[in-house]
C-alpha cells in the first residue's frame, strides 16, 4: 500500500502490479466495462508529464506503508 501525491492531489494506492494486471483483465472480462471503456477512452487525454504512448505521469511516493 502506498500514499501518493501528484501535484495537489493524493491518492491511496492498495495494489501491486500483478494484482492490478490480473484485475484488469478480469474486469475486461465484462462487456458493459467494455463499452463504457469505448465511450470513455477518446475523453482522455494525456498529462503533460504523462511518457510517450501513456495517459498517467507517475507519482511521487510519499508515505510507503509496508
């Protein structure tokens, strides 16, 4: 679990990367997640300091809670 801070906001981060990739692909398992997935996507767009080909930038870790 970790505490994150990106520009003003903070969030609270309870996954690890397997879990969330393993997560992911279950709820894309479901076709009305799909769809909202399609409605949505072309309403995003990339942070500035988001890499090449990502939408998110990455955080800064500020409390990690092991």
């Amino acid at each position: 679990m970790t505490v994150r801070r990106y520009a003003s906001v903070v969030r609270l981060r309870a996954d690890l990367e397997a879990e969330n990739a393993a997560d992911t692909a279950l709820i894309a398992e479901c076709p009305v997640t799909r769809d909202w997935w399609a409605r949505t996507e072309p309403c995003q767009q990339p942070l500035d300091s988001a890499g090449e080909g990502e939408l998110w930038a990455p955080a800064e870790e500020v409390f990690p809670l092991e």
